[in-house]
C-alpha cells in the first residue's frame, strides 16, 4: 500500500510539471500571437499609408497593377479625406 501511494505521488507531480511546462508554452504562444497582430497591424497600416500616396496622384495601386498609369486631379475634398487617413495612420500630417 505504501509503495502504491509513493508511485501515485510521483504520477501526480509528473503530472503537475507537465501542466506548468504546458502553461508556460500557452503563455509564449500567447505572447507570440500579440506581436504578431501587432506586426500585422503595422504592415496594413503601411500598406494602406502607400495606397493613400498612390491616391493622391489621382490612381490607384489596383490600376498601377494593371498597367494603366493615367492619373485624374484629386478635388480639394479628396485631398482633405486622404490627407485625414494618413494623419490617423501616422500621426503626422502631409
């Protein structure tokens, strides 16, 4: 009986460590997942700061990707918006 609750006690701490490597690794994924939406927020922002750009050259980059490099004037009221969103972007104004 003895040695029966000995190999138990040993089972149960085997046990307990794996559940505190688990946590630790649970928390490193975790931490992982953070910096990378972070990253991810950081390359969509970029992205869109570079289509901004492209619009204020009266294109698109979907048109640039295509091939057609024509460009219109940008009205007084599409210049403020753009101007606006990459303000929020960047937190500096153009």
């Amino acid at each position: 009986m003895k040695m029966d609750q000995n190999k138990l006690v040993e089972i149960i701490e085997e046990q307990n460590s794996y559940i505190g490597q688990l946590e630790v690794n649970n928390q490193k994924l975790s931490q992982q997942q953070r910096e990378m939406a972070m990253e991810y927020q950081k390359l969509f922002d970029v992205t869109e700061f570079q289509s901004l750009m492209v619009q204020l050259l009266g294109t698109t980059v979907r048109k640039i990707a295509e091939g057609d490099y024509s460009v219109h004037p940008v009205s007084e009221k599409e210049m403020k918006d753009i101007k606006r969103k990459v303000m929020d972007i960047t937190g500096k104004e153009i």
